[in-house]
C-alpha cells in the first residue's frame, strides 16, 4: 500500500454539498451511498477516531454532487462536513468511482448537525482509497471536531 504524492489538487471536485433536514422527497438524480446490512456503518477515520455515519433518513441527510478527476478509479472517499468553519460531521462512500464520473449520493446525518446556521455549508475530501491501493490525504484537514464521535 503505497501513498499517492500530496497533490496541489483534489482528486475530488465537489459541485454540490447540500445538507437538509426533515425533507418529504429526496433530491433528483441523487441515490442513496453505500451503507452496509445489518447494523451501524462506523470506520476509523482520518483523524484516527472511530466515527460512526447516521443511516441514512428523511430527518436529515446530506446531498453531495462529485467528480473524481484522477486518472485512477477510487475504491472510498471520506468527505468532512464544514459549517462555520468547524468540521461537524463526516461521510464515507465506498463503490468504484470512475475518472470523469459523476456522483451524486446521498448520506445519513445526525440530526444534531443543525441548525447549520448562517455559514455555507462545504464538503470537503479528507480522504481517498484509489483501486490501486494507493491513498491521499487532505493536506489542509479541518480542525478536528472530538464532539462529532460518538461515545
């Protein structure tokens, strides 16, 4: 497993972050993110906690519109939620992401996550698994935020 150089870009262009709580009717054109059966979807994160992603709901949801303009298919994303400036929460995709392919997926969130105020709200690639076996980091992470994990 090899590390892929810092890049002065994203592999990740995200073109729509849209979180959204107590909604009747999902977006169009967005389907639901990977989620595993049988029980709560948790990983070790970038910042080397355990988070735990919300499945997914009508009480509230995150709505993320993105591109993977490497050259490699990617294999899992990591995308933190930035509101304010503060990191609060984050998501996980796991499929395989052609180059130039455009995703549009939908994922649980807590509900605690709102009100998300006046601050525009962004989503952020921390992390990405390309099927290569190769990694990048977000060389700019988000303050890490201990109150987004579960205890």
């Amino acid at each position: 497993m090899s590390v892929a150089p810092v890049a002065a870009r994203s592999p990740i262009k995200v073109n729509k972050c849209d979180p959204m709580l107590k909604m009747t009717t999902y977006p169009v054109g967005y389907v639901p993110a990977y989620y595993p059966y049988g029980g709560p979807y948790f990983w070790t994160d970038i910042y080397g906690y355990r988070y735990t992603q919300a499945p997914l709901s009508r009480n509230a949801f995150l709505a993320i519109d993105y591109v993977n303009r490497s050259a490699v298919p990617i294999r899992s994303i990591e995308f933190g939620l930035v509101a304010n400036g503060r990191l609060v929460a984050e998501v996980r995709d796991v499929g395989t992401f052609s180059p130039g392919a455009e995703i549009k997926h939908e994922f649980g969130l807590n509900p605690n996550v709102f009100p998300i105020q006046t601050g525009l709200p962004k989503c952020v690639p921390l992390h990405v698994l390309f099927q290569d076996g190769t990694r990048w980091k977000n060389p700019r992470l988000p303050a890490l935020e201990r109150s987004i994990y579960t205890r």
